[in-house]
C-alpha cells in the first residue's frame, strides 16, 4: 500500500535521480495506483512533480514541463487514504518554502492534533493528507540536519509509517524512517537507495540491508547510516536478492497476472525444492523453533487475510488430517479482537505473501504477546512478518506483481503442506515412507499444473468471453473445494467487478440457492470420484442447482464422466489425490478471472479501489 522509493548518486547532476525514481515506481505501482510524483534534487534546489491517476499521468506531466538534472530523489505511488486521490494530495508533500520534501507509506493516527497545533502556530495547509502533517514538522524541526530533524519527529508521530525526506541544503542526503511499514535498503557502488521492497531497485543492485522497527536510515552516495528512534546506532542484516529485475517484467504475456498464472508450475517446484535430506526425510531449515516445542503443540492457529486465508483453510483439511492436531483458521484482522485462547501450546501459522500485510503483522504480534509460537508462510524475503515470527518458511513464488494472487496461493497451500507434513512426521503420525509418498504426490503437481494450463486455457478463455456480460457467478466446493470457490469467487470480483460468491455446496440449500435463476452461472469443483461419498453429494448438489435453471460449470477430473450428463460446460483437471485438488482446480478459475475482466475492458493487474501489500489495518 503506497510504494516508496529513494535514491542519492554522484555529486554531478544527471538523469539518473529521475531514472531510477520513475523506474522504481513503475515496479511499485502494483502497491497503489491512486497517484504517483517524485521529487528530484538537482544540487540547488528540489523540483516536484506530482499528478492524480496512474503513473502514466505522470509520465505525461514531465514529458510537458521536463525535470531538470539531479544527484538523489524520491518518488511516492500512493493508494489512498487521508484525502482524495486528487494532485494536491499526491506525494511528494513541500514544507519551508519547497526546501523539504517527503513522502509517505502509513497512517499518522494523531495527525489532527499535531495539524491543530501546526495551524495555531501559523502553518497553512495546502492537502488533506496526514503526510503534510509531518513536511511541516520536519521543517519546524530542521537545523541543518535532516536526519536529527526526523528523529526528533518520529518521536510524536502515533500510528504506522514509513517516510522518506530530503532537504534543499543537504544535496547529497536521503532519510528514511520506519514503524510497522516496510522499508529496505538497496546498497549500490557510488549510490545508494531506498524502496518499499527490493523491486524498487533492483535493476540498480541486488544488494539489500534489512531494516528493523523503529529506525531511521541515512543514505548518501556511499554511506548507509541506520539508528534506532533512540540515536542508538544500528546495523541492518545485508543479502543477496535471488531473483533479478527479468522475473519482474511480463515476459511477452499481455498482464502481469497472465503471466503469473503461467509461473505456478515453477512457483509449487521451486517451494519444495531442498526439502529432504540425503536419506528422503522432509527438512525445514527456516524453522527455528526447538522440535520438543513443536512435539507439544495442541492447537494450530492459522491467520491470514484474502486469498491468503484460503491457503489457510485448504490447509486445515491436511493439517488435521496428517497431524491429528485441531487446527483453526482465522481472518487476521478478527484475531485480535475476539481474544482468542493462545497458550504456549498454540502453533500460530501466519501466512502472507508480502509479509507486510498489516492486520496480519497484528495478529502475529498480539499471538506472541500471548506467548505463542508463530510460524510465518511468506513470500517476500527479509519482510517484517518473517522477520518478527519465531520461525519462516518462505515459499518460493518469485515477485508477484499482480495486484490479484495467483502463484503465491499456490505456492501457500504447498508451504503449508510441507508444514503439516513434517508435523506429523515429527509427531509420529506418519511413517517416513508415507511422508515420502506425499512428497512424492506434491513434486507430481507442477506437471499436472502444466497440463491444466496446456489443454484447458484457451476453453476457458472462450468460456469467460461467453459470460463477460453476466451479473452474478457462483461457485461452490466441497471438502478442500470449498476455499477453491471462495477464491473463485474472489478473484472474479476483484478483478472483473462482477458479483461472485463461494459456498459450501451443503450449504446451498440453507439460503444461497434462493441466488439461483434461469441462466445464472454456477461453477462446481467436483472431487475426485475415487471418493465415491463425496462426489456423489456433490452431483446432487448440480441437480439442485440445474433444477433451478442454474447452467453447470463443472471443474471435474479426468475419467470422471459421470458429471457429463449434468455439465453444460466441463473442465478437466488431471487425476489427483484429494487434498491435492486445489492446485489444479483453483488454475481454470484465475483463468477465467482474468479473462473476463480482460473481455471487460478492465486493467486486470490493476484493479479499482485495491492495492498490493495492504499496509493499513
Ligand atoms: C487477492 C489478494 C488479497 C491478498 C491479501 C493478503 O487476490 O491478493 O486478498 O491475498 O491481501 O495479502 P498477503 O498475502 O500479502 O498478506
């Protein structure tokens, strides 16, 4: 939620401080895509350039009334909150008479009190942004050094934020600040920079500093100065991104989710890889918490949001299942509120694919506040949720762009089956060689994956054409079917704004079915009838369905022709074990998302009123 970069390079003014500004933001615009500005230093003086809309917008803007030279920078893509997207309220906000510019990603929660006192004190405020809030503070505070200026504000801001700044008088100089919101450091030759994640700047260097809560950094062209907000000097854990600005680009695919779509044979592949040991057994090297604490776990938690948390309640079917451990699944952002019942015996699993959601860093703080342990599933190297958790398992999707998920999900149920599995093995549950035949069943899935895409997309593609124009689409599962038709539903809403919800399909009979009309949509994730009871409920439910003049969608295996007489439309998904349905089922549906809200007109990546990586609770 706002995407944030920063840059100082050499002392002798160039293109560059607005190069790597506006290429950073285009690799951040998936964070907010309300406005976008920069800020460029050219030695002298700070030059802004800021527009409402897209950053396309912006481009514009500068092509009309160029910016001159520079030597540092900084940019802002913004997803709003305090204020309008409009361009006053686009960042960068200018205090001191435009001698100091900053942006930033957050809410100041106590903004309208310090706003009060800066007005008594004679301050006129252009925006309605709480960012201004602190321009004005800063410039207040400012005696010639930026950074002791923003330690001295830091302290009396409230709320989550992370801010960046530079001043007229120090050229040469960006200063970042940071509070439950990301920040990292890229570490250049000759330059350094700054940015919300390593997208930011990684056609710059793959050179990263991690920065911990509550720091304030200091980047000169070759300095990197971090304390905490207490002037305690610091340093940040320095790494190597494994993956490179190519993994970030659309690789000929007309959308980032497209090809995101396309990536989830290798996403799944890629996070099981390095799992056993020479003799086969199942490793986790990210988990650091002891196995006799794991050996007593009586409860599993899981806490997500979105489609996070649909990885989550796919997983409660393993878990459950492999491990005999009853296991919850809970929206992060209702976590805390309800007090829930955590012990020291609680295993809280939270999951995120940008490790920075908000409501989850939330939940995963209070559940250790509670002395639980918290194992964190997520994507995004060195971001805050793995950094606070007790143990990570990081899945292996590669940068997701999207603002919709697609390879991450899968890769999050794959996550969270290796976990289940090595509980069960570490707890006796299961046998070695029955780990192994799971392991064996995952490594099955990236082919399998393949397959749905070779021999199914361009049906489904034509599908979605057929039905662009329809109202409301349903969708309903059984068993681990279930959260496949929540995050069907899901994805056809956010991305295609068209009414879309997921049921139990028990449940239907209960209410939903009251939704069903002469014509309307309705998909059905069958499961495999090698579980005869199962399957035979669910084509029950499609008469239910088709009675009511419903046209039957159906998401069945391979072989099973059974559900052809109550199909007016079938997709084959290959031959799959129960639990492992998910990974193959989910794949037509965000094809089809993507290809209606593409039939539609609408920008598939980046979709109305959302952002990547939510950062606000
Ligand atoms: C939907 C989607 C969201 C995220 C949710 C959690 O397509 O992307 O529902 O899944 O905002 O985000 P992470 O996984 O980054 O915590």
């Amino acid at each position: 939620m706002c995407g944030i970069v920063g840059y100082v390079g050499p002392n002798v003014p160039s293109s560059r401080p607005q190069g790597v500004a506006m290429d950073g933001l285009r690799r951040l615009e998936y964070r907010g895509y309300d406005s976008a500005g920069i800020a460029v230093h050219t030695g002298d003086e700070i030059v802004v350039r800021k527009r409402a809309g897209k950053l396309q917008n912006l481009v514009d803007a500068i092509e009309a009334d160029p910016v001159p030279d520079g030597v540092a920078s900084i940019g802002h893509t913004r997803w709003a909150t305090h204020g309008g997207p409009t361009d006053v309220n686009a960042h960068p906000h200018v205090a001191g008479d435009g001698a100091l510019a900053v942006i930033h990603n957050g809410i100041i929660e106590n903004f309208a009190p310090l706003r009060r006192e800066l007005v008594e004190d004679g301050v006129e405020f252009l925006s309605e942004t709480d960012t201004e809030v602190v321009a004005h503070l800063l410039a207040r505070a400012y005696d010639g050094d930026i950074t002791a200026a923003m330690l001295e504000v830091v302290g009396r801001l409230e709320g989550a934020f992370t801010l960046l700044a530079q001043h007229r008088d120090q050229p040469g100089v960006v200063v970042g600040a940071r509070r439950s919101s990301p920040l990292v450091v890229g570490l250049g030759d000759g330059e350094n920079f700054l940015g919300s994640d390593v997208s930011a700047f990684i056609s710059g260097t793959k050179r990263a500093m991690e920065l911990s809560e509550d720091q304030v950094v200091t980047i000169t062209p070759t300095s990197v100065d971090v304390v905490g907000f207490d002037g305690t000097p610091a340093t940040g854990r320095t790494y190597e991104v494994d993956w490179d600005a190519a993994a970030a680009v659309k690789d000929g695919f007309p959308t980032f989710m497209d090809k995101e779509i396309h990536d989830q044979p290798a996403a799944v592949r890629d996070t099981l890889l390095g799992r056993r040991d020479e003799q086969g057994h199942l490793v986790l090297n990210e988990l650091r918490i002891d196995e006799a604490v794991l050996r007593q776990v009586d409860k599993v938690i899981i806490i997500a949001c979105g489609t996070a948390s649909y990885a989550g309640h796919v997983a409660k079917y393993a878990i459950e299942h492999w491990c005999r451990i009853p296991c919850e699944v809970e929206l992060a952002s209702e976590f805390r509120y309800r007090d829930p019942i955590v012990t020291e015996r609680t295993l809280v699993v939270a999951i995120s694919q940008s490790g920075e959601t908000m409501d989850t860093l939330m939940a995963v703080r209070h559940a250790r506040e509670q002395g639980s342990k918290v194992l964190a599933i997520v994507n995004t190297f060195g971001s805050t949720i793995a950094r606070e958790a007790d143990a990570v398992l990081y899945t292996h999707a590669g940068p997701e762009i999207a603002v919709a998920s697609t390879k991450a999900f899968l890769a999050q149920i794959t996550g969270c089956y290796l976990l289940g599995l090595y509980l069960s093995q570490l707890r006796g549950y299961k046998y070695d060689d029955e780990v192994a035949g799971y392991l064996e069943e995952l490594a099955a899935m990236p082919d399998k994956i393949s397959t749905v895409l070779d021999e199914q997309q361009e049906r489904v593609r034509e599908l979605a054409r057929s039905l662009k124009d329809e109202d409301s689409v349903l969708f309903l599962g059984r068993h681990v079917g279930f959260p496949v038709a929540l995050e069907g539903a899901l994805k056809l809403k956010e991305i295609a704004y068209i009414h879309a919800e997921g049921f139990a399909a028990g449940e239907l009979k209960h209410g939903p079915i009251a939704l069903v009309d002469e014509g309307t949509p309705v998909f059905i994730i069958v499961p495999t009838p090698r579980r005869p009871v199962l399957h035979q409920k669910v084509i029950s439910n499609i008469q239910e369905v088709r009675a009511r003049g419903a046209r039957a969608i159906v998401v069945a295996e391979e072989g099973d022709t059974e559900v052809e007489q109550f199909a007016e439309f079938v997709i084959r998904v290959p031959r799959t074990p129960t639990l492992m349905m998910p990974l193959v089922t989910t794949v037509p549906l965000q094809i089809f998302a993507s290809e209606v809200a593409a039939a539609r007109g609408l920008d598939v990546d980046q979709p109305r009123n959302l952002a990547k990586s939510v950062t606000v609770e």
